[in-house]
C-alpha cells in the first residue's frame, strides 16, 4: 500500500568530511523502499551525543561510513509506503524508532526504516516527546538489564543524571526498584529528585567519588577522569558500564572489528582495564542496538504512565546547526527536538 503524499522536497542533513563545522541541507530523492522497510515522513527527531561524535569522527575505528553522510539517529512519523513483505505496520500508522547503524541519518523528511527497528508510537506523547526517546530509551534498558541486570534493592550510580540519558535512566532504574544515585549541577538538583534519585551529589560543590561507596553498579555517561573515578566507587564484584568510555578489547571482538581493532582498543583501555582489575570489578563498554521488540516495551511504559519523555528544547528543521551546537555545549536538561514537520509535532 502506498499513501498519495504529495511529492515535497526531502531534505537531508549531511556532511561532506569528518569535523565539518556545519551541517548541510540538500535535497536528496524520495528513498527507495525495500521488502522489509517502510517509507516514514519524518514529524521529528532528536539530537544524540552519538551524532556529534560521529559529525566529528571519533567512531570511525569502530564505524566505517561513506561520504556524504547522513546525521540523525532516532525519529517519531508517519508511515506513507510499506515493503511487499512488511506485516506489522500500515500506511498512516505513526511511528517511532532508532535506525540501524547503516542507515543513518534521520533528519529528513522521508526516511527508509527496517521494520524490526520500529515501534508504534506511545498514544499519550506527541510526536516531539516520542522522538526523543528512542536511542536514550534502548541505551538505558540495555545497560541497566542486559549488561547490569539489575535487581531490586541494587544501588547504581547514573552520571549526569539531567541529560537526556540519565533522565530516562533515572526513571527506569527506580521502576526496577533500585536505589539510584546521580550527579547534576546546583540548578538540576530538585530536577533529578523527582524524577526519583535517591541521592543527588551537586558537582559543583562535592566529588562524588568522595560521596559515594560500595555501589552494585556505576552507568558512565561521561567518560575520562569520571569514569575513572568509577572505580573507587563500585564494590568487589560490581560493575561499571561507559557508554562514553574507551572500548576494550571485549567490546571490540563482540562487536565483530578486525584483530587489529582488538589490539588498539586493549592499548587505549589499558589504564581504565587495569583500574577494574584493583578494584576487583567488572568492566564494559555497551553501544546499544536498535531494537523495535525493546521499544514496544518501553511505549507500554510510557502509555502506563511510569516513564515520562524529559525535553529541554526544540528547533525547526531549518534550525538543525543551532540544535546540534547548543547539544554540544552539554547543559540540556532531557532532549533537544527538531521539528521535522512543524504542522504535525505537536500532535498526538
């Protein structure tokens, strides 16, 4: 089935070069939909860290792209064409997700998404809070119960608790009835309370490695001298996972990259391995994977009320250089948007 959309532009955002310092608007075609994709007008999309790095080539060891090369990783739309063996969805339903890895690049107005990375978007969000949540919702389950399996009673440190991943984090890991733990600055301090941090360490004022013991698990989120600072916190035993960090040598080989790649990320690691190795804790580095199965789980929590999307601003499509350059400064509270289609953002 195919809805009769008009034949706008499709604009894409892109570069032409690692480090660019601006991203580009081009008009690109209409893409082709295969058997198992479906064809999305993009409503919204949000800003991720992860888009940042890769505009600016740190991941090119781990994640090999051509140019031009399309920016943008999570979105919420409309479905305006199905594949031939597509089963789960149909034209007009309202969608949201993260795209594969090879399919970058979700600040456009049509977009091709694999069906399995898809889910139906939560009834009680708009289109603006449902693309927010996608990759920052994925990245926290799966920490929290693929690499931590956490349990009630477990007490975890979430770094940055008002970014756009320690406030699903937060939320998410105290429905899975641990004890929570966060850093924020002064002004986020009531924030990341009622989103249900059981202690808040204020940055600003106190080092949290001072503050805190004998914790189950430390979430990194910030890499360098925070992560290493992880490990006099974490218990014998416990766990510290970096999303932020240096990939190890584990990491390398689970993820399929060449002998090499192994060799190089065990040299870059070696310091924050061996940190683990003293404090008798384990060590990871996760990089989440889109997972529509996942996200249709986290869409019933949202339509249950016990996670709520936190965003901090939005900008229009026109405006997306503003949007990633104020991402960068790292002072949002929960997401920042782009409004792909300002006529349908804010609807439900």
């Amino acid at each position: 089935g195919e809805l009769k959309f008009m034949k706008k532009q499709n604009l894409v955002a892109e570069i032409n070069q690692y480090g660019q310092s601006e991203v580009n608007l081009v008009e690109r075609a209409i893409p082709e939909v295969q058997n198992n994709d479906v064809l999305v007008e993009v409503v919204a999309a949000s800003v991720n860290p992860v888009d940042l790095k890769i505009i600016e080539g740190k991941l090119k060891l781990i994640l090999k792209y051509k140019m031009p090369l399309r920016v943008g990783s999570d979105f919420s739309g409309k479905v305006v064409k199905v594949g031939s063996n597509v089963k789960n969805y149909q034209v007009g339903d309202y969608v949201y997700g993260r795209v594969q890895k090879d399919r970058m690049g979700t600040f456009t107005n049509y977009l091709v998404v694999n069906e399995g990375d898809l889910a139906l978007k939560p009834q009680n969000l708009t289109f603006e809070e449902a693309a927010s949540l996608p990759l920052v919702a994925l990245t926290s389950y799966q920490v929290l119960h693929e690499a931590m399996q956490i349990k009630p009673g477990d007490r975890v440190l979430i770094q940055a608790g008002s970014g756009g991943i320690g406030t699903v984090a937060i939320q998410l890991a105290k429905l899975a009835g641990a004890e929570v733990a966060t850093t924020t600055s002064t002004k986020n301090v009531a924030f990341v309370k009622e989103l249900g941090a059981d202690h808040v360490i204020d940055y600003r004022k106190e080092n949290f490695a001072e503050k805190l013991r004998d914790y189950d698990y430390v979430f990194d989120t910030l890499g360098g001298q925070n992560l290493e600072n992880a490990f006099k916190v974490v218990k014998p035993g416990g766990k510290v996972v970096t999303i932020s960090g240096i990939p190890d040598a584990k990491f390398a080989r689970s993820y399929g990259l060449p002998r090499w790649k192994q060799a190089l990320f065990a040299i870059a690691s070696h310091k924050i391995t061996k940190l683990a190795r003293q404090a008798k804790a384990d060590y990871s580095f996760w990089f989440m994977r889109p997972d529509g199965k996942m996200l249709a789980q986290i869409t019933q929590l949202v339509e249950e009320n016990k996670l709520k999307p936190i965003i901090d601003s939005t900008f229009t499509f026109k405006q997306t250089q503003a949007a990633l350059d104020y991402s960068r400064k790292g002072h949002a509270r929960g997401k920042i948007v782009i409004d792909i289609n300002q006529d349908l953002s804010k609807e439900k």
